[in-house]
C-alpha cells in the first residue's frame, strides 16, 4: 500500500497523538512527617520495571478502518505494514489530508497492538482509555477501560484504539477490559483473535 507522501509532516503529527506513561508520578515526601533527615535522600519508590512505553492512536488517526469482515470485538498485532494492510482498508475522505497508515519505518523498532469494538454510532475518542501496558518476560499485559456509548443508537460504528509499543519477540498479549480478562493473543502464533 503507498502512504500519503504529500503531506508527511500531517502523517507524523496524527501519529505521535498521545504519549503516555504507564508509571504514575509520586508525590513528594517533603514536608510530611515520614520524609528523610535534612541531608538525606529522601527514599521514592523506583519505577515499575514492568512498565513499557507506549503511545496510542485513534480509529480517526488514519483515513482506514477496519475491514467489515472481522468480528465485531478484535485483538490484533500489527508488525508490519503488510499486516495493517491485512486489517484496514483505506478510506480516503475529502477535504482530509491523512495518510492512510503509519509510516513503514515505525515497524523497524515498534509494532501495534489494536482493539476494536463494534458500538453505537455515538462512539468517540473517549471510547477507550489505555491505562497500561506491562511486561512479564515475553508476556504483556494491557490494562484499558471501554466506555459504551450511551444512549445506544440505531446505527453501528467501529470504535479502535492502536497501542504503539517497543518491537520484541512477545509470546502473548492479556488484555484487561473494565478489570476484567477479556481474550489473550497469541502474538507468536496468530495475528488476530
């Protein structure tokens, strides 16, 4: 698939949406009753070693969507531009100067974990909200709350979230819906569940 050359400044801008981290600042000790001695470090808890950086994208980043012939609740690993391709199709738009999927060169260090929901119409981007994404070993664990649309509406729409991540050679993903196992991928073994 070609990308949208034209505009690459746009294409790079829509895709650098959100960094997040996955650690939660800590307040300062200072001033409380339990904070160290004048002179000595104050003691902080170190970072989740666990924690794995990641940013996110939109189904509204890219002029694609996901194809209409995948279930209407999706896990998928992207690792490369001939899967995307595999899982969106374009959808050009006038008057939008997007490209139609990432730049090739994020696959050289960074793949996409995607989830997609079929919900009503009134869906947003506030749709879903990635809390985390950890690693244990070669296992990742991503932590997301799903807000459902309400009031519901007749009509259907294909609500996504892409969760860019470092590339290494992960076994599977556990995706944690609202606190609760909603479906694991097999990343060595299956693109899609």
């Amino acid at each position: 698939m070609k990308l949208l050359t034209a505009y690459p400044a746009i294409a790079m801008a829509a895709l650098v949406v959100v960094l997040t981290s996955a650690c939660a600042a800590t307040p300062s000790a200072a001033g409380s009753p339990a904070s160290a001695t004048p002179g000595e470090p104050s003691a902080s808890p170190a970072p989740d070693p666990s924690a794995l950086p990641f940013e996110t994208f939109r189904e509204t980043t890219f002029s694609s969507f996901v194809k209409n012939t995948y279930p209407d609740f999706l896990l998928a690993a992207i690792r490369s531009e001939q899967e995307w391709d595999a899982i969106f199709h374009p959808a050009p738009v006038m008057g939008k100067q997007q490209a139609f999927a990432p730049e090739t060169s994020l696959y050289k260090d960074r793949m996409i974990l995607l989830i997609r929901r079929v919900a009503p119409a009134v869906a947003n981007d506030s749709t879903f909200t990635v809390e985390s994404v950890s690693r244990d070993g070669d296992r990742l664990t991503v932590r997301y709350q799903y807000t459902e649309p309400s009031p519901a509406a007749s009509a259907q729409y294909s609500a996504s979230v892409g969760i860019i991540i470092p590339s290494a050679d992960y076994a599977d993903a556990t995706f944690i819906e609202n606190g609760k196992d909603v479906g694991k991928l097999d990343i060595k073994g299956q693109v899609l569940k």
